[in-house]
C-alpha cells in the first residue's frame, strides 16, 4: 500500500493518520518518545498494514505477474497500482470527494512540519503540487510517479516500464485489489480496535 492507502486506512484521527503517512521514514521502536502515542499508533498500523500486505496470497498474485521483469521492485509496483484503484474508484471507499480529502491530509502534515522525518519535509513539496493523492487515479499520473521512483532507485529498476503492464493486465489488477482491499479494511479497523 502507499500513501493514500495508508491514510484511508487510519480512520478519523489526524494523530494515527500522521503516523500512518509517515511510517515508511521512521525507524526503531522507541516512538512514543518521539512522536507521542497517537502517531506511533499510526507509525505501528503502517507497520502491520505492510507486514499483511506482504503475506497476502491476492497481493503475491499481482506481484507474481510483474516479478519477472522488475523482480524486487514488484511489490513497490503493485502498491503504486493498488493506489491507484482506491483513487480511481474512491467513492466506493468514502462519501468525502477526494479532492476535499487530499487537501485536509496535506493541511495536516504542514501544520506539523516541525516533527516529521526530514525526508518526508522533502518529499512534501512536490507531493503538493503534483497532488499527487489526487493524480494517483490517472494511470498517466502513475507513470510519472513509477518513472521518478525509476530515476531514484539504486539499481535498474525499470518501473518506469510499469504502467505498460497495468494497462495489458488493467481488469485482473483491479480484480485482485477489489479482492484484496476490503480483507485489509477489515484488519485495519480490528487492529485499531484491539490497540486503543
């Protein structure tokens, strides 16, 4: 799952969302310390939302398709794609339109700038002004996305390739996350319960 996965995923409090959105930039355990309990709730539910992702048989299913070509980038792939169809489909998932969303996630993490990780503080900008949250329901906006990550990987990646693959195999990607991302909602919302 990326961004706005992780997001949706934390429900309503902006404490837990924050720690969700910044889970992939936060190392070691000591987090209550840092951040306080409500973002290391969230920095912990991005952790366990990651550790069932990866154990998923649906999920190993769509990366298994991309594997041979992009071998251990698959899975950055398929959370890129599965971004996409929570975007694109959106108003399955949620009555706010994502638009409204996006800008209350971003309002957000700038009114707390002063504690994020500093790659993220970074990343921030040019999130922003892509709108990236928003773009991820354009398959050309995921090609930007796959083809700057390309560009930042640290060895040949050829990510930027990827969207070529979505668009082949569109119906059966969207056939696994469909498949796929209500079992993670449900985890999502019964891990929140039983780590108040």
């Amino acid at each position: 799952m990326n961004f706005l996965a992780h997001l949706y995923l934390s429900g309503s409090d902006s404490d837990v969302m924050l720690g969700n959105f910044i889970g992939d930039f936060v190392k070691g355990r000591d987090l209550t310390s840092t951040f306080g309990a409500g973002i290391a709730k969230g920095i912990h539910l991005h952790r366990a939302i990651d550790e069932f992702t990866d154990h998923d048989p649906v999920v190993r299913k769509s990366k298994n398709r991309l594997r041979p070509t992009y071998r251990h980038y698959s899975g950055v792939i398929v959370d890129i794609f599965y971004d996409h169809f929570l975007a694109a489909n959106w108003g399955v998932y949620s009555q706010e339109p994502l638009e409204q969303y996006a800008a209350r996630v971003y309002q957000l993490v700038l009114e707390h700038q002063s504690i994020l990780p500093e790659r993220v503080n970074q990343l921030l900008p040019h999130m922003m002004r892509g709108n990236w949250l928003v773009s991820y329901a354009h398959v050309d906006s995921i090609q930007r996305v796959l083809a700057g990550m390309a560009r930042r990987a640290t060895f040949e990646s050829k990510m930027e390739l990827a969207t070529e693959d979505l668009r082949h195999h569109y119906g059966e990607f969207q056939a696994e996350f469909d498949l796929f991302f209500p079992a993670l909602k449900i985890y999502s919302s019964q891990w929140l319960e039983s780590n108040p």
